[in-house]
C-alpha cells in the first residue's frame, strides 16, 4: 500500500474503525486520503423539532471536527459529501462515480471501507460500492460494532473467516485514539462507548449484498423496538430490507 483510500461513511468512522492502523501506516510513509461519504447528519425531518433550524451549523461543526482529526492523524480530506447520514442508498451512481474520480485523480493502489456488520446503513452501502473495485485493487473492511450472537462487539468481526488482521493497541495508542474521539465533541454521547482495545481488518469478502450481513438481529436494529414506542430522532428505523432493496437494485454502469 502506498496511496489509500478510505470510504468514511460518517465523520468519526475513520477513528472508531482505524485510528491506530492510520498512525502505522503513516508511519511506514503510506499516504492516506479520505472521503466522508456522508455529513454524519441525519436529514432535517429526522431530528428533534426544535433541532431542525441549528441542521446547517451541526454539519459544519461535524466537518470541522473531521478537518482537525484528520490533521492530528495525517490524512488528508478529499472530499466531503452533501448527502445525510441514513441517505448514502439513494444516492448510489452519484457516490461511486465520486469515488472513482478520486482513485483516478489520487492515482489510488488501495480502498479501505467500514464493514459489511449491519452496524449502521451507510456503514454497509459504503462498503457495497468499495465492493465495486475488488477486481481492480485491494479492498479492506474494517470491523466497528455490530452483533455477536446477540453481544455488543467493538472492533472485531462477528464472523471471523481466518483472514483478519487483529491490531492490539499499546497504551500510548490507545491513548491517542481516545483523544481523537474526544476531538468530535458533537458526537461525545455516541462515541463514549467505542472500545479502544484493539482494531480489525481483512481482505473484503465475497459479500451477497442482498441479504444480512449475519443471521440473528443486527447492531443497527437493536433499538428498533423503540418505535413501538415513539420514535426517536437518534434511532434509524427504516427495515434492513429496504436497504438490501437498494443495493439489489442498483446496476453500475460499465
């Protein structure tokens, strides 16, 4: 690897997911470049009321945020996308075109993308369209949070297949990856339960995109029983399927 490219499907996924590898790899004279696939913002009609008019100032004090770590960590920004968080699926042509602009543009030898863990949606579409690029370059997924027989799983793959790359961090990068979660200080409720043990990744996988990524409940639909209740601005209630739906019906143009 010399020149990669990391799909960021939100502002704080490349510290979660890969913090600690980004530091090794600088230090080996890898350049690392990143694309945020999303704001990291949900669109308006999906916040609190009386959130909805400050929308605009969240998604710039989200890219802010992104700007600074990804100056701590020595990647450099190139892109950020328009597009919500909880949006990435409906906007699947204009992403991989974006994507593959950039790899021509940065003459790009590597893709590194969220995995494929039922985590978040757009976690999962982003690695769809890295998916895109496994003929033509090397493509890795790195594990964030999903499910593990029903268990709460940071930073490791619910089901290893003998090809993953386990980083144990030392204490000094352990450390440093905290402070790069405190940096996103919009996300500070979300981000205090991130595990900063250790860090995965693996060759991606041959995935079938139209069905979960594993068998029982996903991480992204653990609260779901919440909308029985009300529905929560923080929690993203659309059906699995729909995503899936997405994906399966997509056809990249040659």
């Amino acid at each position: 690897m010399k020149r990669v490219l990391f799909l960021i499907p939100h502002p704080d996924d490349e510290i979660v997911a890969a913090a600690a590898t980004i530091a090794r790899e600088r230090a080996k004279g890898t350049e690392i470049f990143g694309l945020f696939m999303t704001s990291g913002v949900p669109p308006a009609d999906k916040m609190w009321p009386w959130e909805r008019k400050h929308r605009d100032h969240k998604v710039r004090r989200r890219r802010k945020e992104a700007e600074e770590a990804a100056a701590a960590l020595g990647m450099v920004p190139v892109g950020f996308a328009p597009w919500p968080s909880r949006a990435l699926k409906a906007n699947l042509a204009e992403a991989l075109a974006w994507i593959r602009r950039v790899v021509r543009d940065e003459n790009i030898d590597t893709l590194w993308v969220s995995a494929w863990e039922g985590g978040h949606q757009d976690h999962d579409v982003a690695n769809f369209l890295a998916a895109q690029f496994r003929g033509e370059m090397p493509v890795f997924e790195f594990a964030e949070y999903n499910l593990t027989d029903g268990q709460p799983n940071w930073q490791r793959f619910a089901r290893p297949n003998g090809t993953e790359t386990v980083l144990t961090l030392s204490e000094a990068e352990s450390k440093a990856k905290l402070a790069l979660l405190a940096s996103y200080r919009s996300e500070k409720g979300n981000l205090a339960a991130v595990k900063v043990a250790c860090e995965s990744h693996r060759p991606l996988p041959a995935y079938d995109y139209t069905r979960p990524p594993h068998d029982g409940k996903l991480s992204r639909e653990w609260f779901h029983w919440v909308g029985k209740i009300f529905p929560h601005p923080r929690v993203d209630f659309e059906p699995s399927e729909n995503v899936y739906a997405a994906l399966r019906a997509f056809k990249p143009q040659a």
